[in-house]
C-alpha cells in the first residue's frame, strides 16, 4: 500500500536557520498521525510545508505518489488536502455558516454568467450548499451558531468552526494544528470524540498537538520532532518507551 | 417562501428602486436631475470599486484610470469614428477588462501600501497618456462627446421624449436610463456577492491563507474582482461621458481616484447601499459648500475628516449599527 | 556630452534630495504607527509659506525659519492627537482617508491665511550658479543636499543614540513588547508625527528657493515623497534616500534623453518594475507571514 | 452635517420655488450674470483677479443705477480649475438659477466643458480663456475676451522674424494653455517659414526644468526660445534659463503677464520679452491711444478697491462683463437671442484688452496688433511696440 502523504529529506532554512532538517516519514491512509514535539520544535513549519504555504529548502513532499513541489495551497486542496490553523484563520467579515459553505468552494464552480444573473441553477446550489454546511457545523458542535457572524463566536467555537470549514472540502487528508490549544478539559473531550469521528469517516488524520493525552489516546503513529530533526517515529507505545523521547521530554 | 425572499436578499435593491421612483417629486429643476444623474452614474462606479477594496480588501488609488478609459474610448468611437452608443459600451468594457487583467495579474501579487502604490501609479500613466496624446483625445483641453443613442435613437438632455405617451424631458430620460443602470449595477454586485464567487473574494480580504487552503485560486480571483470593477468603471466611464457633453484627462485623474476611494471608506467599506450613500454625500458637499466661497476647503477636509475619526465604519454601517441598537434596547425595555 | 548627462545628474538630485527627505518623513511616521501620512506634503508647505510670510513681516530670516519648523511641528503633534490617536482602530484604508481629509483642511486654511499666490524665497547665499564640467549647478542645491544630509545623518544618530529614538524603533518594531517595557507608546507616536513634521519643514524651507511655495506645493510633492518611499521599500531610511534620489534621477534623465511628455510617465513605471521584482520596494523588510 | 444638507436643500427648493412665482413681475427682477471661475486650484492667478473684478464692478453698476434700470446680480461658483466641475456649475447656472448670460470660464478646459452644455441652452456666454479653438470654429453662443493663443504666436514670432530669428527651440507646459499654445506655435512657425528645432514639455507639478532647457541648449542653431506655459512653471523656466547662463533672446507668452510674475522671476527675467495687455505698462502707452484712459482707470480701481496689483487676467473678465452690459443695452432687453445677436455685431469697444470689433465669424473681435510687445528691463515692463 502506497502511503497517502510521504515526505522525504524534507529541510527548511529560514536565513540559515534550520526550522526543518532532513525530515521523512510516511502516512497512510485512514491514520490518525500526529506530530509532536518541544515549541520551536518545527511541527507547524511541517504543516506549513505540506500543506504548500512554504516552499522546502530541499526534499520532497508527495502527496498520493504525487510530488507536490510546484503546487499551489489551493491546488493541494483540489488533491484532498485541507487543514486548520494554530492562529485560526477565519474571515471575520464573513458569517459562520459563509465561512463553512466557503469550504465548498471547490465543489461549486459557477460561471460568472450564472452568477450575475443568479439563475436557478446557482440557486439550487447554494441552498444545498447551505444546508451542508449546516448539517456540518451541528456535526462538529456549533450548531448553535447557524445565524451568527464569525465575529461573535467563542474562541473554542471558532476552532471547531474552522474543522467544519476544512470538512467541507471533502478532504482525504486533513491537517490539524493544535486543535486542542486554548481549550478547557470538556472540550478537549469533545474534540477527541470528533477526531475519531472523522477518523471513522475514512479521512486521514494529521495532528500537531501539546495535549499527550489527547494524543496517545486517539494517534496510529506518532513523528517526534526536535530541533527540527525527527527524534523518533512509532506507535505511541514505541514513542512511550523510547528513552531519546523520555530525556528530551524529562528535560534530559 | 416568497416573504423570506424579499426581506433577505432584495429588501435593499428595492428600497434603493422606491428612492428612484419617488425622487424626482422632489427635483425642483434639471439641475437637481443632472446632479442625481451624475450621483447615479458615480454611485454605480463606486459599486463596482467597493467589490475590489470593500469586499475583496485590494487597495485602488488609480480606479479613475479605467473609468477615464472607458470614458476615451466612447469619446473616441462615438465621436471621432461615428460608433453607436451600446457597442462603443461594450467594445470599450471588453478593452478595458482585457487592459485590467494584464495589469492586475502582476500588481496584485502586491499588498497593502505597495498595491495602493502600483494602482497609483497605473493610474497616473492613464491619465499622463490620454493627456499627451493630443491627436486622438484632444489633449489637457479634452474633447466633446455626441449624446448618447440608441440605435439612431439620441438621448439629449435638452431632447423632449415620449415614454409610452408621458411627455418627458431630456434629463429625465436620462435620469430613467441612469435609474436603471444604477439598479442592474446593484443587483449585479449583490449577485455576485452572494455566491461562491463572492465568498471566495470575500475570504481573499478575511484571510488569503485560509482562502487558499480550502482551494481557492487567490490569484485568480483578485484579478477577476479588479477586471469586474475595471469593466464597471469602464461602462460607468462611458456614460459619463455622454452625459458630460465633454471630457478632459481630469476624468482619470488622481484626484478623481481619490474621490472614488474616499466615497467608499466614507460611505461603509463592504456596503453596497453605503458606498452609494457616499457617492451621494460627496457629490452634494461641493454644491453644497459652494455658497461658503474660500472657506469650502477648509469645510470639506473638516468633515471628511470628522466623519472618519468618528465614523471609521463609515456612515451607514454606523447609521444601522446605532439604530439597530436603539430598536434592541427598545425592545429590550419593552420586554 | 559629459556636460549634458552631469546636468540631468545635478538636476535629477536635486529634486531626488527633496523627494528623499518627504520620503523619510513618511519612513518614520510609517515606521511608528503603520501610517501611511497624504498630509506629509502640508509639513512641507508649512515650513516654506510661514518663512516666507513671517520674513515678509519683516522677521529676520534664521528666527522665521525656527518659528515656521516650531509651527510644523506643533502641527504635527496636533495632526497625531487630534487625528490620528482618536481613530486608533480604524482601517488602513480609512487612516489613508483622515490623513487625505487633515491635508486638505490644512491647506484650505493656508490659502485663507496666506492667499493663493506664489511666493519666492531668496537662495541661503549667492545666487550665482556653479560650473562642474560645463554644466551648472544652482548653489541651493548644495544647501539642499548639504542639509538633506546632515538631517540624514542626525537621523540616524537620533534612532542609534537617543533614548526617545530607541523608543521610536522598538515601538515601530512591536507596539505590545515596547508597551511592556514602559515606553510610552501615544508619547512615541506624537514624537513621531513631530519629527517628521520638523523634517517636512525643513526640507520645505531649503527647496523654496528652488520650487517657489505656495498653499498648494504640498500635494504633488506629497505624492512624489511617497512615491519614493514605496520605492525604497516602506519604513527603510536607507530606501527612503535611494529611492528619492533615483526617482529625481531618473524624472530628469527621462526628461532629457528620452521624452519630457512622458518623463513622470517613466518615473511610474519604473516604480511598477521595481515592485514587481521587489514587492516590498528596495529595501523593504522580508517578513514572513505567520500562520 | 446632514441636517444642514436639508436646510440647505430646502433653500435650494423654496429659492426655486420663489423664481417662478416672481417670473411674472419680470420688470423688477435683477439681470443675473453667471459666472463659474477658477477661483482657487491651479489656475487660482487666473479665477481670482476675475472674480475681484466682476464682484467690483458689478457693485459699480449697480451703485450708478445698473442696467435697463434693473440691478446686476452676479451668480458666482468656483470650480477649483476642474472641468467637470465647470460644466456642472455651468449646469447649475442655466437651469437653477437661470442666469440671463455667462461670463466666466478661466481656463480653456473649463470652458470647452460647459461649451456643448451653453450651445444646446442656448445661453449667450462671454468665455475668459484663451485657446484658439474656443472661437475657431465659431460657436453660435460662444464669446471671449482674451486674445486668441494663436494671436500670441504670430505676435512673438513676428517680432522673432524682425530680429532676424528664424529657428527657435519651444518648452510648453503640458497644460491645457501650454498645450494648445505649442500647437499653434508649431502651425504659425510654420506659415512664416520658421523652424522650431527643440520642442520640449513640462509638466505643471514640475520643479527644474533644467533638463529640458539643457536638451533645447544643445540642440544645434537655436537662436531664440520660446516659452509658452502660465503659473509657475515659466517663473522656474525663467529662473533655470537664467542659471544656465542661457544668452539667446528669450521670450514668454501672455500666459505670464503679470507683475506678480516679475516678483518670482526676479532678476532672471531681465531682456526675456511677451506680448501682453498695454494695462502692464498703462504709463508708457502715447497720449492718443484710444486704449490709455481705459487702461489706467481700471489699473486705478482695482488697485484702490482691492490692494493688490493688477493683473491682466482681471482685465479679461472687465471686458467680459462690458460687453455683456454692451449687448444687454443694446438689446433692450435679457432676451438672450437678442443678448447674443447685438454681441455679435459690437463694433468699436474699446476695452483694457484692446479693440473689439464682433463680427458673425469672429467672437473674439480682437487681432493680434492688440498685443504689445513688452521687453523686462531693469525689473520692469517696456513696451516695445
């Protein structure tokens, strides 16, 4: 079975820095794969690198055996590929439910003769669109938000908001980076119950998060960065063991 | 169904039709109707402009170069080629467009001060063109433009025509023409807004990396927005023109980039119905102020100033957000 | 031809002295507060009409500058407070607008305080030209450069030495952070908008004898110092100075070898190829964006 | 703001209003003159001195029993130099405050906008500015005072012609008057034989022209240059000649013919020469020209009324204001078809511009003679001839 996201040799230099060296691991479809690591560690420069926001210093992404080096974000997402943010990226200047159907995006291609003239056709789309993104974001707990601007809602609300948005596309593989930061335990329960939800959907799993919890309980497979370098890559029941991610964890 | 419908979506465009219908009981003369023609055309221009810089985010400071360009090009066809009115239109949009699209896709790579600067400076080289080049658009003393017709039909302003048998004058036909437009040019943008097109725009000024990661071409998108709101100004441009009787370059001016922005960040960013309001405001303030001679510098730079410092929304996002709040804590007093 | 191409290089730095120091008044108002200030032209319109004014009121030259640059600066501070300060909140875009709306209310009340007309200032010293290589040079452009040099100059050791200079540049760097350490962050913006007023003045003064002044000389100038310091690359001193000089350079260049119709036409466009190699001008920071 | 904008519309309404109830005691009505000026903006030189004289001499009229026994009113807006605000004001004029005619118009951009609009009202109209192409074709309604830019041409180049000169290099401004004075500079040049061997432009914004003057420098057999351009910029074109050490004749335009150019210029100015109003140099005219007491009364009333030097800018709007109270008079009446017509068959006005004799195809009615040639010596203005 080929791997869904594989990295290979992957480096990032921030003027000589090194956010990111020599990196490789694989991820298979249907994983849930997490990432950790110290701060500073470059789990979010990972994502930002997978996911096409930065361009690798060297190595190779690719993405279902495809390489993914001269693509766009928003070309990554047409190939199934979708994330959160650690600083959510809402738009504030839109209302919840727009901020799910522009999740949608990819799926409602209209002409800008259809849309000028509104014809039924958009029409239709838009109100099945709408419902989607409503079923979606009961689905992931903001149901109570239906109505409301982007602008008015919780911190906590606005994480799961984002995850409804990054569902919308009908992703195969989705990104999540630090989805637990910020919240309390209940919603932190409630997160892990979503994650395997969408586990349980067949949608591959990439998580960045602090919360060892979270993470031991729901990962396939865990990556250990540190410093940029992988320090480890397993099971979380090797990952426990591994006395290189103990001394760094122990301060060591 | 039908109820829901009206209130959501086209309660404005409707309110906007009624003021239309109603207004002209209140024109006391053909001035009063030449100045509601000229708000119209300029309100739909600034329609336009707010889908690039209200709804899209992207800074214009040289949008009068494409409004004076459409303005040319039906100067140029109508008058010195003997081109009809609507093909002249249209003809000039489509150059435009294509001219918008070649400059926007580079600059628009651009953010912040350095777009403000690029659109900037794209207008001044508009404007230093239609300016030297004398032998086609009569240079700095500009050029007379044939009333605007339709199909060997003129529409002068000093014409008399019968509209399914009212005799009406010459500005009120117009002032019914420029109606229209202003309307089609509303519901247009709010068309547009409210559709997957208008939400990725919205999303390139909410947030472009979240834009891009749900797989929206940002790119792309930016320049269609500039290309709309070129081609709105374009056609808005060539109207103008027919009304004016006359243009010079002063029409792709700086200056007039300037009016333009400032009618939308004065009237509400992101506001159709606001940005018309401030193309209304500041085409009414120098007719307003001219009765105060050397002070109506002064006054005009004291109220726009003002309105921003206390209105940085701009006036009806502010007007509605303050009603709105009245009417709540109303109700809540009530309850 | 050595003659002609050292003529459009004295003239092209001339103007690109002046641009220059507009462009560095944008640079710190800029760097302060993320400002971009249409009312930098009117510091510079405030220092030329008062002198003018004041000296025709019989006021000895040295004292009517000091008063004219006291006078810009107190606008300046005035600008910030009462402008500025109270719509903190606002859009770039609408900060844009204020500024646009205090500039033409300044130069309204100029044109009622000082009329409409023109007015000449006398050259600092002799007014004979100087010969270099068979082209000459007015002797107000060595007091411009002279000046647009030491101000440079004492810019930069106001940011590297002065205590109010460092609190200018952390906050520029990071508002909350300098907060943090007990700068006083309204205190720094106002001395911002001063200093760049004082600049303005100055640099109003020492090119009237050159441009002549009126109430209106602000706005193209204005535009032109703007032009130069997106040119350098917002918020860089360095850039601010190259990017005036080569704009003045290349105007003049433009106007004498290749067309004057078309020399500000050039000037733009060598903005737009600037910033499309550059997006961030010549020297403007590379920040990469977090997410 | 909004509430004054109301009051102010409802003023705007009930002065409407009161217009039509008061059309039938016509007889009492004041004659309205309109007028739309660039009072502030770049051609401020130009509106101001215009304004100051019609509202001068509006009063004068009416102190000494106005005209028709009907008072003056004059109807003044500014449009900042800007011509769509000049055919909007225009607008305003003929339909809101229905004037009986127009003098105004500083600029010829502003004038050629409110054109069209004027010739389809059918409103007589008395235009200050000075291209050519305002009276060339001739435009049933449209008049001016100022002598025609091409005037101006065939006056310096003729007197180029009579000092031997025959190449010459041209700067213009890129503005409307610079721009259209360079367009007949190169026509005239060209009727009389002349070559113009640099033709270089600045824009009005500009401050040295020294790069254009060096190109003109070294352009090979120059023996005179020309400037033609109003504001400033001449003043600095004057000023950089002079710096670099530039000898050959130098001659300016009617653009700048004013003393308050003389102040800018300074001492750069000496020996340049311009064709202008004899009201420069109202001293210096012979004892028998018909123009010297015109001249010198109204140098004496402006200078009196307003403390500020006379310019002959303000002359153009006097005679504008003239020759509408002329035709007015004539007409008996403010029909503005009889208005028009007795304003085309004035002869013999003579006025602080010159002579002028109206004919049906020629609504200027001056010719070039009416330009003197003046010369700067010594800091000041000598005719010449």
């Amino acid at each position: 079975m080929t791997a869904l996201v594989e990295v290979k040799g992957l480096d990032k230099a921030f003027g000589g820095v090194h956010a990111v060296e020599g990196v490789s691991f694989a991820v298979e479809a249907g994983q849930v794969y997490s990432v950790i690591g110290p701060n500073g560690a470059g789990k979010t420069t990972l994502f930002n690198l997978i996911t096409g926001l930065y361009i690798p210093t060297k190595g190779e992404i690719l993405l279902n055996g495809e390489s993914t080096a001269k693509l766009e974000p928003n070309q990554l997402a047409e190939r199934g590929m979708c994330r959160t943010f650690q600083q959510m990226q809402i738009c504030m200047n839109m209302t919840a439910i727009e901020n799910v159907m522009l999740g949608r995006h990819l799926q409602l291609r209209s002409s800008l003769i259809t849309t000028l003239f509104r014809l039924p056709s958009l029409r239709r789309n838009e109100t099945a669109a709408r419902k989607r993104a409503a079923d979606l974001m009961k689905y992931v707990g903001c149901g109570d938000y239906l109505d409301a601007e982007a602008s008015a809602m919780s911190y906590g609300a606005l994480k799961r908001l984002e995850i409804a948005r990054a569902l919308a596309a009908e992703p195969k593989v989705i990104l999540l980076d630090e989805p637990a930061a910020g919240l309390n335990a209940t919603e932190t329960a409630a997160l892990e119950d979503l994650i395997r939800k969408i586990a349980d959907q067949g949608i591959t799993v990439m998580l960045v998060e602090h919360d060892m919890k979270l993470v031991m309980g729901i990962s396939d497979r865990l990556l250990v960065l540190n410093y940029g370098r992988v320090l480890a890559e397993g099971t979380p029941e090797e990952i426990r063991q591994n006395p290189d991610v103990i001394a760094a964890y122990l301060g060591g | 169904m039908l109820n829901r419908f009206m209130q959501s979506r086209l309660r404005g465009l409707m309110v906007l039709a009624l003021i239309l219908i109603i207004l002209p009981v209140f024109l006391g003369n053909p001035f009063h109707y030449e100045l509601v023609i000229q708000m119209a055309i300029i309100a739909a221009t600034v329609v336009g402009l707010n889908l690039l810089v209200g709804f899209a985010g992207q800074i214009s400071l040289g949008h009068a170069g494409f409004f004076g360009l459409g303005a040319y090009f039906t100067g140029i066809a109508t008058g010195t080629y003997g081109w009809s009115s609507i093909p002249a239109l249209v003809v000039g949009a489509i150059a435009v467009g294509i001219i918008a699209w070649v400059v926007g896709r580079p600059i628009l790579r651009l953010k912040g001060h350095y777009l403000s600067m690029a659109t900037l400076a794209v207008g001044f080289i508009i404007a230093i063109i239609l300016n030297n080049e004398r032998a086609i658009t009569g240079g700095p003393d500009g050029m007379p433009v044939p009333a605007f017709d339709l199909f060997g039909w003129e529409l002068s302003t000093f014409g008399r025509y019968s509209l399914f048998g009212v005799d009406i004058s010459g500005v009120q036909a117009w002032y019914i023409l420029a109606s229209v437009v202003l309307l089609l040019a509303v519901w247009f943008a709010q068309n547009l807004i409210e559709s997957p097109i208008g939400r990725a725009l919205r999303s390139v000024k909410g947030s472009e990396v979240a834009a891009s990661v749900v797989g929206v071409d940002t790119a792309k998108y930016k320049s269609l927005v500039f290309v709309i709101s070129a081609i709105y100004a374009s056609v808005m441009g060539g109207l103008y023109a027919h009304f004016q009787g006359f243009i010079t370059p002063a029409v792709a001016s700086f200056e007039f980039s300037i009016l333009f922005i400032t009618m939308v960040v004065l009237g509400g960013m992101g506001s159709t119905f606001g940005v018309i309001l401030g193309a209304v405001v500041l085409k009414l303030l120098p007719q307003v102020l001219a009765d105060f001679q050397e002070l109506e510098t002064v006054m005009f730079g004291l109220i726009l100033m003002l309105t921003m410092i206390f209105m940085p929304k701009g006036l009806l996002p502010t007007i509605t957000a303050t009603v709105s709040k009245r009417m709540r804590k109303k109700a809540g007093g009530e309850a | 031809m050595l003659a002609e191409f050292l003529q459009y290089l004295f003239t092209g730095i001339t103007i690109g002295a002046t641009y220059a120091l507009i462009a560095l008044g944008f640079t710190l108002i800029y760097n302060a507060s993320h400002v971009i200030n249409f009312a930098q032209g009117e510091f510079l319109m405030i220092g030329g009409m008062a002198t003018v004014s004041l000296t025709a009121m019989g006021v000895p030259m040295i004292l009517a500058v000091v008063l004219a640059v006291i006078l810009a600066g107190l606008l300046g501070i005035a600008l910030q407070r009462l402008a500025i300060a109270p719509a903190k909140q606002a859009d770039v875009v609408t900060l844009i607008i204020i500024t646009i709306g205090a500039s033409i209310f300044i130069r309204g009340i100029a044109q009622v305080v000082w009329g409409k007309e023109y007015h000449v200032m006398q050259n600092f010293s002799t007014s004979e030209p100087i010969e270099v290589f068979g082209a000459v040079l007015n002797s107000q452009s060595l007091w411009v450069l002279g000046i647009g040099a030491v101000m440079v100059v004492g810019l930069v050791l106001f940011f590297t030495k002065t205590l109010i200079g460092k609190a200018i540049l952390a906050t520029s760097m990071n508002k909350e952070a300098a907060r943090l350490v007990g700068i006083r962050t309204q205190m720094v913006l106002m001395l911002a908008f001063m200093v760049s007023a004082l600049l303005g003045s100055v640099a109003g003064i020492v090119v009237a004898p050159i441009t002549f002044t009126s109430y209106d000389i602000g706005i193209i100038l204005g535009l032109k110092g703007f032009v130069a310091a997106a040119i350098g690359g917002l918020g860089s001193g360095v850039g601010a100075v190259v990017g005036g000089l080569s704009l003045g350079i290349v105007e003049a260049m433009a106007a004498g070898y290749i067309s004057s119709d078309y020399k500000d036409a050039v000037a733009f466009s060598m903005i737009l190829l600037v910033l499309f190699f550059m997006p961030r001008g010549l020297f403007g920071a590379k920040v990469v964006e977090r997410v | 703001m909004l509430r004054t904008m109301m009051r102010r519309a409802g003023k705007c309404a009930a002065v409407a209003a009161a217009g039509l109830m008061m059309m039938s005691a016509q007889a009492a009505e004041p004659i309205k003159i309109g007028s739309f000026l660039s009072v502030t903006g770049p051609a401020s030189f130009l509106g101001d001195p215009e304004l100051k004289t019609l509202e001068m001499y509006v009063e004068k009229i009416n102190e000494e029993g106005g005209v028709l026994g009907r008072p003056l009113e004059l109807v003044h807006y500014d449009d900042v130099g800007n011509a769509s605000s000049a055919r909007n004001f225009a607008s305003r004029l003929i339909r809101s405050d229905q004037v009986d005619i127009i003098v105004g118009g500083s600029t010829t951009g502003a004038t050629m906008a409110a054109v069209p609009l004027i010739e389809q009202a059918q409103v007589p109209f008395i235009s200050l500015a000075g291209a050519v192409v305002i009276t060339n074709p001739v435009k049933k309604w449209v008049f001016k005072t100022p002598q025609t830019d091409r005037m101006a041409a065939e006056r310096i180049l003729t007197d180029m012609k009579d000092r031997g000169i025959t190449k010459f290099g041209l700067i213009s401004g890129t503005g409307g008057f610079g721009s259209s004075g360079r367009t007949q500079t190169l026509e005239v040049a060209e009727e009389m034989g002349m070559e113009v061997v640099a033709d270089v432009t600045y824009s009005g914004s500009d401050t040295d022209m020294t790069a254009q003057l060096t190109n003109i420098r070294n352009t090979k057999g120059v023996e005179a240059v020309l400037n033609f351009g109003f504001g400033q910029g001449p003043a600095i074109v004057t000023r950089n000649y002079a710096q670099l050490g530039m000898e050959l004749p130098f001659y300016q335009s009617h653009g700048v013919a004013s003393d308050s150019f003389l102040e800018l210029a300074g001492s750069s100015a000496e020996g340049l020469r311009l064709p202008a109003s004899p009201l420069l140099v109202p001293d210096s005219l012979p004892e028998d020209d018909p123009q010297k007491e015109v001249v010198q009364n109204y140098k004496a009333e402006y200078e009196a009324r307003w403390d500020s030097k006379v310019s002959t800018f303000g002359a153009y709007a006097y005679d504008g204001l003239m020759l509408a109270v002329r035709a007015i008079e004539e007409a008996g009446s403010t029909d503005p078809a009889a208005v028009r017509d007795a304003l085309e068959n004035i002869k013999g006005y003579v006025g602080v511009t010159g002579e002028f004799n109206m004919a049906p195809d020629d609504h200027n009615g001056l010719d070039a003679d009416s330009f003197r040639i003046l010369e700067v010596q010594n800091g000041e203005w000598k005719l010449i001839n």
